[in-house]
C-alpha cells in the first residue's frame, strides 16, 4: 500500500499525471486488453522478420512521441522516414460555431446555503435569483435556456454537470458568489477550466502505447487531449469577456469593487462538462457593503444583466447573434 | 543510504484549521492554519517578525496580510501568497519540531482529500524544499494508516473546511473510494453566525467568537444544558441564550454526513458491508461534537446497525498516521523523493 502511494508522490514528481489505482478485477482487464496491444503487433512484426530475414528474433519495443521519427518497416536505415507533426491547436473561431443553448448553474442549493450574509441572506438564494434574471434576459434573445435548478434544491455537481452534458449546452455558466476571510474586499473574479498544460497527452501516448506503435485508440485519446485544450482556451475567452462586463458594469455604482480577473481553477463542473464553461464569482458577500448591495433587486439586475451583456459578446463575436429582443 | 537515527521523520496534518506536527524524535505541535504577513513597513515595526502564525498571526490581523492556505479544502490556483503560506507554515512545523544539524527531515504530509485530488501539482510545487524529502498522502489515510484501520473500514475525517470519506479496502484508496463535502467546520460556523444574527440583531460578536462558542458547546441531539454566551449588545454586556441556534447549526452536518456515509456503504461489496458498519471511524475537529456518533448509528440502524467511533486525539491522529507511514517508509522509496 506504501508502494503505491511513493509511486503516485513520485510520477508527480516525474510530471508524470498519477496513475490511477485500479481494482483486482479492472487491473487484470488492463492487463490482458494491455498484452493483447502489445502481443498482436509484436507477433506481426517477429512474423514479418521471420519471413523476410528466415530468423524470428525477438525486436526491441520501442515508444514513439509526437515530433520523433518513425522508421517505416522494415527496419531499414536507408528506408524513407516518416515524421508524425506535433499537433497543432485547432482554432475554433474557424468553424463559426455558434451559442444556441446556454445552461445557467446557480450555485449551492438545497441542503447547501453556501456563503452567508451578515443579515440571513445565503449565496443559494442570490445565485438562484441572479440565474433567473439571466435566464430571462438570455430567452429574450432567443438563446434556449436550461437550468441545473430552479428551486431550492440540492443538486450535485456531478448531477449539473451531467445535466449540462445531457442538455447538448452551447456554453455553461455556473454563477457563485465569493466570501473572503479579508471583510474590506470586494471582488468579482471568474474562472475556467484549468490548468491545461499538465503533461496527460503526453503521458497518454507513451502508456498506451508502448510496444507497438501508435494506436487508433491512443490517437484518439490525443485528439481528446486537444479538443479538451481547445476548450479551456474557449472557456478563458468566455470568462474574459463576462469578467471584462462584470467589472466595468458593476464598477460604476461601486467604485471600491476589485477585479481580480480570470483564472483557471479545476472547478469540478468545469473539469466533468463537456462544452465552455466558466464559474463566475460575481460579488463578494464577506463585505458588507457588497452583501447590502445584493440585497436589493436592483443590484441583482445589473449582475444578470452584465452576465448577460459578457455571454452575448462571446457568442457574438463567435458567430452572429439575434439581438436582444430582435 | 541515510542511517534512521541521522534522520528527524515527521508526520504533518495540513488542515484548514489547524495544522500539527508529530515527530520521531517525540515532539508534537500545533498550530492555527493562519500565515500573515506585516502590511507595510510600520506594522513590520511593530509585530517584530517577518511572518506570524497561527493564533499570533490572528491576533494582529489588522496589520497583516493574512492567509489560511486550504480555504475549503484547497490551495485556490493562481494564488501565489496562498503557495507561500503553506511552505511558510510547513517550514514553521518543522522548525519546531527541532531537528537538529546535520539532522536530515523526512515528512509525510497530509492534506485535506479534495486538496490532493484537484491540485496535485499545485501542492507538490507550494511545499517544494520545506524537508529533505517529502511524501503527500491524503489525510484520511493517514489517520487510517495510524490507526491500522486498512481493511474493511470507513475514515469520515470533519475538518473546517471539507469532510472527507475513505473506505479502506486493505489497499491504497481509489478515487472512487473518497468522497468530500464542503459540509464541515467552517460551513456551521457560518450557519450559527446567520442564526445568531436573525435571532438577535443589536448583538455585536465576531465569526472567531462564534467559533470558539461551538468548540465549547457544541452539540447533536438533546443539550446537556442551555448554551449561554456573553455579547455587547448596544454597547452591554449581554447574556445570550444561543442553545437552539447551536444545535440547529451542528446538526446541519448530519444529513449530508448520513447521506454520504450510506451511499459509500451501499457500494462496497455486499460480504463486507457489514464488516465496514461495524467499524467507522470520525476524526478531525468534528468527531468531538457530543452525539454525533450517536445520531450517524441512529441513521445505521436502517441498514442493519453499525457502530460509529471518535478518535481519541482528532488534533494529532492524522500527524500520528503519517508519522507511521514515514517510519515504515523504505529508505529506498526516501531517496526518489527530494523534498
């Protein structure tokens, strides 16, 4: 058991992402599905040699990585060499892809207050109505809204995430409200998914692998690797532009708010949705002026409304959208 | 190789709340997970220190630049100072630890599960150098392990900011086999602070007031007594009647805590289950409130009975445990892990 615990301590050490402790049952299913991706190609490649050179000794397994020069078989130095390109990042922008359906997340819930207000005032009910008064503003654009809850509900992040995935959203907005131990700061942030530049594909590749040559499964894999890269860079794209209204619309009628600006955090419903998503902390309820503030509609408006003014340019500037009302 | 005696082996429980230190040489210490920084050069005049910790550092808040590194369970991303307050705080622990030179240190520390699950990399980079070499486990497994509770067990570790689950299946634990929620220390806090405040608004006190209330009187179930606390209210010292509040604030850990510990039960092999009711085991900060063992084997008994324990020290069960895991460490295993 100690084993296994230096082992996870020191792939990461290594960079390497942590393998995963797998089950009796599921560790010998790897085994055998590992040694059947090992054995088909190397019993092709002996019987190759033995054919070709009349002796069937046994070749050296060797792993590839994307960059590295693949000698195509036979072995031969003076055979032509292929070279696998590094992929490259696909720029989303190119395809036009636009927002159709947004899933609005309001924090908390349920048996979960979330964050308090010195007055009674919990984060469930602000995220809940903030998320509501966005929904609205979003259907009279004509967006189709969907909502992990629109009670006081618990909710599960495994549930909104699935429930987001389930609802083929365009875009996933979960709406918090922050709480600082330091009461004088009043902070709008908003994150996305992150961070993105661990070594897994790499890690992927050389595990799945190894032995045999590039797999249509490992390859698969890898272009997992890059879609999900591609929308990490949506999802920051995404919260700049909602950051970038919250801040400055909610900055005017509060000159002390803070913008602290994106940043990434693996939020789990930002790692488990499939689609861009960010998880704005619009207001910051540890302050008390800030938590007066968010006692009135008024001021809940403007936070919707600068979601809403944040979400319409990102999905504007990915493809042309009906304006409000329009 | 590095002969035993050459080397200081320390276990390290990172909490939200407290973090402590269990040494091989016999020393134990604990601390508030509090890391401040003087604000300017005045206050840096007048606190004398570089950095402070714990109750000091709390104790002149308004001078500092204060941090509590594992809000929630977490080392939030892009928070350098955060980084900063946990090598800070490491670094502190160890020093009073008092190893001596040439005196190599080898630590085990522990963090709060969700911690080790999402920020891997950022923990790993925030206690680079603190020791000589260094192992991360996730705590609830160091209370096991220092328990010997490995096979057929369940850990429910209520800390301030996150209460963590682990079965113990006689193997490493898999993600599957944790859990965590949110549901903890800090979350009542808040809950007693609203409660408080509805029930009486002239009353004037302090989130670190309310804390030290539940430490004093928590409770689950029937109280032992009425829960009296003394506030300014309108400038008088007032006495306050607070029982209903307490216990409708500690019993909000319950449901969640029930819910949580069934679901984990249900999934373990059916042979077992029963083996694993019967040995569940609260640590940290919350395994002291009063019936709350009582009220998870009330919820038990629809499962067919089970039986709930506390630790006997929730301050130093996880820094214990990791102490055994850094004494039964190989040297070998030591030497691939630079601190």
């Amino acid at each position: 058991m100690l084993r296994e615990v230096v082992r996870e301590n020191v792939d990461l050490l290594s960079t390497r992402a942590p393998r995963k402790v797998l089950s009796r049952s599921s560790s010998s299913r790897r085994w055998v599905r590992r040694s059947a991706l090992v054995l088909v190609p190397t019993l092709l490649f002996v019987s190759i040699n033995a054919i070709s050179v009349g002796r069937a000794s046994k070749p050296d397994l060797v792993v590839f990585s994307p960059g590295q020069e693949i000698p195509l078989l036979p072995l031969d130095p003076n055979a032509p060499r292929l070279v696998l390109a590094k992929p490259r990042r696909v720029d989303p922008s190119l395809f036009r892809l636009g927002v159709t359906t947004v899933v609005i997340d309001p924090g908390h819930g349920g048996a979960d207050p979330g964050a308090l207000t010195a007055f009674g005032l919990t984060e469930k009910e602000i995220t809940l109505d903030v998320s509501r008064r966005l929904r609205d503003l979003l259907v009279q654009a004509r967006f189709k809204v969907e909502m992990t809850r629109d009670q006081d509900t618990t909710v599960s992040l495994k549930d909104r995430a699935q429930f987001a995935n389930g609802h083929s959203a365009d875009l996933f907005v979960s709406v918090h409200v922050n709480s600082v131990p330091q009461a004088d700061r009043r902070l709008v942030e908003t994150y996305y998914l992150g961070p993105s530049d661990d070594p897994r594909v790499d890690a992927l590749v050389g595990e799945e692998n190894r032995g045999s040559g590039y797999t249509m499964t490992s390859f698969k894999k890898l272009l997992d690797g890059i879609y999900a890269d591609v929308r990490q860079s949506e999802s920051k794209t995404f919260a700049l532009a909602v950051q970038k209204e919250l801040f400055a619309s909610l900055r005017k009628g509060n000159p002390a708010l803070q913008d602290h600006g994106v940043k990434s955090a693996p939020f789990v419903v930002l790692i488990a949705t499939e689609m861009p998503g960010i998880l704005a902390e619009v207001s910051c309820i540890s302050n008390e002026a800030e938590a007066r503030n968010l006692s009135h509609p008024a001021y809940r408006q403007s936070i919707a409304q600068a979601l809403y003014d944040g979400l319409h340019a990102y999905a504007e500037e990915r493809s042309p959208v009906p304006s409000k009302g329009s | 190789m590095v002969a035993k005696k050459d080397v200081l082996h320390v276990g390290i429980d990172l909490g939200t709340s407290r973090s402590s230190i269990t040494a091989s040489n016999g020393a134990t210490h604990v601390v508030d997970s509090y890391v401040g920084w003087p604000i300017d050069m005045v206050a840096r005049k007048v606190v004398k220190k570089s950095v402070l910790f714990g109750k000091e550092a709390l104790d002149n808040r308004p001078m500092l630049d204060l941090h509590r590194p594992l809000e929630r369970g977490l080392i939030k991303e892009g928070s350098p100072k955060d980084e900063a307050a946990v090598r800070e705080l490491l670094g502190h622990l160890i020093s009073l630890a008092g190893a001596k030179e040439p005196q190599k240190v080898h630590a085990v520390v522990g963090v709060p599960a969700e911690a080790l699950r999402v920020s891997r990399q950022h923990l790993r980079a925030a206690v680079k150098g603190v020791a000589d070499a260094l192992l991360i486990v996730s705590e609830p497994f160091a209370v096991a392990y220092g328990m010997d509770a490995l096979l057929h067990a369940m850990i429910i570790d209520i800390g301030a900011g996150t209460t963590d689950f682990c079965v113990m299946n006689g193997r490493y634990p898999t993600d599957e086999d944790q859990r965590t929620l949110t549901h903890a220390g800090d979350s009542v806090d808040e809950l007693l602070v609203t409660l408080i405040r509805t029930r009486y608004p002239e009353a004037k006190f302090s989130v670190h007031m309310v804390r030290e209330w539940k430490e004093r009187s928590s409770f689950v179930g029937e109280p032992r007594g009425s829960v009296m606390v003394t506030v300014p209210v309108n400038g008088k010292p007032t006495a306050l009647d607070i029982t209903a509040e307490m216990k409708r604030a500690c019993e909000s850990l319950v449901g969640p805590i029930v819910e949580t510990m069934l679901d984990l039960i249900s999934r373990v092999e059916p042979e077992y289950q029963e083996k694993v009711r019967h040995n569940i085991i609260l640590a940290g900060g919350g395994s002291q409130v009063p019936g709350l063992s009582a009220a998870l084997e009330k919820a038990l008994i629809e499962v067919g009975n089970g039986r709930v324990r506390a630790v006997e020290n929730p301050v130093f069960a996880g820094s214990n445990g990791g102490l055994a895991i850094a004494l039964d460490a190989p040297d070998g295993d030591w030497e691939q892990l630079p601190g």
